[in-house]
C-alpha cells in the first residue's frame, strides 16, 4: 500500500507536476507584469517559498490517500489507470481558462475559490466507497487546483528578477519536497492513526495556512478593477497561446522540451515501482526507495545547482543533459541489471532536474518579452500534457513489450529533441 501511495503521488506532477509542481509543474494567470512584480517585491522569498509548500502539500497528501484508499476499496487496475491520470485531464484543461479567470477577477479571489472547492471535495470524500466516484471527486479536484497555482506560478517567474537566476529551482523544489516526500510522509502515517474518513477530513483541513498566506502574499500590488475587466476576445485564451506559440519559435522549443521532461519524470513515477517489484522482484520498501532516489536528486538539483546552466551555456547544456537523460533511460530499460537500475534513477534525478531549472529560467526570459500569462499558459499546458502523453504511451508499449519498453521509446525523443534545440540554438538571445 505504501508503494501504491508513493507511485501514485509522483504521477502528479511538477508536475509537477507538476508539475509538477513538478512538477508537477506551472498553471497561467495574466496578472500584468508590473503588478506580479510589485506583489512579489513586497513579500520576502521565505514567506513566498512557505506558500508554495503548502501548495505542495495538498496534492501530496490527497494523491497518496487516495492511491491507498483505491488499493483498500479493491479497485481494478484499469479504476487505479484512470485515478492515476484524471487529474492532468483538469490540470491541462484549465491551464488555459485559468489564466482568463484570473484576470477578470483577480489572483487572491481565483486561489480562494479554487482552494475552497478542492476542500469541500476532499471533505465529502470521507463519504465515498466506490472506485467510481472516488475518480469523479479527483476529478473534480484536477479542474480547482490550477486556479490555485496559476498566479503563484506566474509570480515565481517574477521573483527571479528579485532572487536570480541561481534560485530558479526553488519555488519549484519547495513546492516538490511538500508533494513528493512531505505530503506521502504524512499521509502513510494518517491513514493507520485516523482511518479514511478522518484523514480526508485532514486532507481538507492542510488548505487552510495557504488560505490564510494567500491574500498577503498575491493582494500586495494587485490589479486595479480596471485591470480585471475582460480582456479583448481571444486575447488569453486557446487562441492568443496558439497564436503565440506560432509567432514565438523560442517558445515552440521550450514547450515541446518541457513536455517530453515532464513526461519522462511522470512516466518514470508510473512505472518504476512495478518494474522493480515483477521485473527485479524488489520488496515494496525497497522499489518505493527508487521513487525517493529519483525525487530527492531532482529536488536537490533544483535548490542547489541552478547556476550550472548557466555556467554551462546553451549549446554543452544540451548535450550533457541529453547524455544524461539517455544514459539513463538506457540503465532503466534493462541494461546494468539491478546496479544499473539505480545509477539510472540518480542520472534521470540529475539530468531531468537540470533540464528544469534550464526550462524555469528560458520561461522566465520569455515571460519578460512577450506576454507573461501567455507563456506561462502555454508551459502548464505542455507540463500537463506531458504526464498524458506518456501514460498513453507506456500502457500500450505495456501490453505490446513490456513496462519498460516505455523507457527505450523515450531514448530516440530525447535525443532527437536535444539536436532539434541544437540546431536552433542561435535563437538562443530570445530564450
């Protein structure tokens, strides 16, 4: 059960995602600039970072909760298939929408209404007992978060004008340690002490300090209500990110890189535990420890290594990170045996981190020529997207050749991705 758990709450992502946060990982509001940047200069990075734990915390714990309670309630594998992805299905949707959302009635409002619904789903959680609506109530949740994240998201790409580029990583990494390690800690450790029902209850109860620190945080500077009419037709919405996507190559390349990032991650968290458990018949403890592995390198990347980018330039950056990320892969699909199943969890932590904080700063420089909400729009789409596309992917490989049949398919994307960015890496001055 704690393998489930822990299986199921890396698939957020960073995003996470995101997402995530990871990442997951960002979800677009269309805050003017100069009131992000006043919002932003006003709070101190500590306070901003506390925020964004919270943030991740939520999701960690309701993801892992529910993996265990699906496990307890004897879902099918193909009810755990759909638990596992229906939240990106909301994530990529309103990633969009949300941005407009927010411009019309402003940042504090949209992460108030969209905290608020989440938790009175979690709360009538406590009173469900089929697979079935266990997947609607998550569902539902997957539509209300990235109300939530997108003006944090936004105003985190602000915050590097005041942090530096050095300090990338670290809304994203707050934000991942409460969601991949925290919130999991705490939910394996609820569930024994206080059952399903009262630990949803507690699922709803972790919004509220970000309800409290949202309105300090994101009201300093706020939009006028001049600022929060609607905005011209088309002018945030599918069309005006399609239309900066045509119009922006630097863009077309970030977004296309975050996806298949953000896709190996999340697919890495799909799949790994059953391969180590049928493939290398590890213990559940012992494959949940590859989750950590992977989540702890990529986590101590984003807080510690934002200046390698950097120093490294555009064109080495590529090629080491798709080194990486490949070597990697490799190691994962088979090669190396058990050793090599490791070695490849720490380099895809490694390269997959690097490749974000990368992602973090280009968004940044982008956001600052065109339109921020726009870009930040665009890149919670593809982060959203990635987790799906991958998800697809891998199940069928599955059924065809095996789980790991997903990681070889990943090597030639990879590679073919990086000598794509290569080759457009002139462009580099508008990235």
């Amino acid at each position: 059960m704690r393998v489930l758990a822990a299986s199921r709450t890396v698939r957020l992502c960073d995003v996470s995602s995101q997402a995530l946060i990871s990442a997951a990982p960002g979800h677009g509001t269309d805050l003017s600039a100069a009131a992000v940047r006043q919002a932003t200069t006003h709070v101190a990075l500590p306070v901003f970072l506390l925020l964004s734990l919270f943030g991740g915390l939520n999701p960690g714990l309701a993801r892992t909760v529910s993996a265990l309670f699906a496990v307890e309630i004897h879902a099918s594998p193909g009810e755990l298939g759909l638990l596992g992805s229906c939240q990106s299905i909301g994530f990529a949707a309103m990633a969009l929408p949300a941005g407009v959302l927010a411009r019309r009635f402003g940042p504090v409002r949209m992460f108030l209404l969209g905290s608020v619904v989440a938790a009175l789903v979690y709360v009538a959680m406590g009173f469900v007992s089929t697979p079935l609506w266990l997947i609607v109530g998550m569902t539902v949740t997957g539509f209300a978060m990235p109300l939530r994240f997108g003006a944090m998201n936004l105003a985190s790409m602000r915050r590097l004008e005041i942090d530096g580029p050095a300090r990338a990583g670290w809304y994203r990494a707050s934000h991942q340690v409460a969601m991949f390690l925290i919130g999991p800690t705490l939910a394996v450790a609820l569930v024994p002490a206080f059952g399903y029902q009262h630990s949803w209850w507690l699922v709803a109860a972790s919004f509220l300090p970000a309800i409290a620190l949202a309105p300090r945080i994101l009201s300093s500077g706020a939009p006028s209500p001049a600022a929060r009419e609607p905005a011209p037709p088309g002018r945030l919405g599918l069309r005006h990110a399609l239309g900066l996507l045509a119009a922006v190559p630097a863009l077309r390349r970030l977004s296309a890189a975050e996806l298949l990032n953000s896709g190996t991650v999340i697919g890495f968290s799909a799949f790994i535990i059953a391969i180590a458990m049928r493939v290398y018949h590890f213990t559940p403890a012992v494959a949940a420890a590859l989750l950590s592995l992977q989540a702890g390198v990529y986590v101590g990347v984003l807080f510690l290594l934002g200046w390698i980018p950097g120093r490294l330039g555009r064109a080495r950056q590529l090629v080491v990170t798709a080194l990486l990320v490949s070597v990697a892969l490799v190691l994962l699909a088979g090669a190396g045996g058990v050793p090599g199943l490791w070695f490849g969890t720490a380099l895809l932590g490694l390269g997959a981190g690097l490749v974000q904080v990368d992602h973090l700063q280009r968004s940044a420089r982008l956001s600052r020529r065109h339109d921020a909400g726009g870009v930040a729009g665009v890149m919670a789409l593809s982060s959203s997207s990635g987790g799906l596309v991958t998800g697809l992917i891998g199940g069928a490989l599955g059924e065809m050749a095996g789980m790991q049949a997903l990681f070889i398919a990943l090597i030639p994307m990879t590679l073919g991705l990086a000598w794509w960015q290569w080759h457009a890496r002139s462009a580099v001055s508008d990235e």
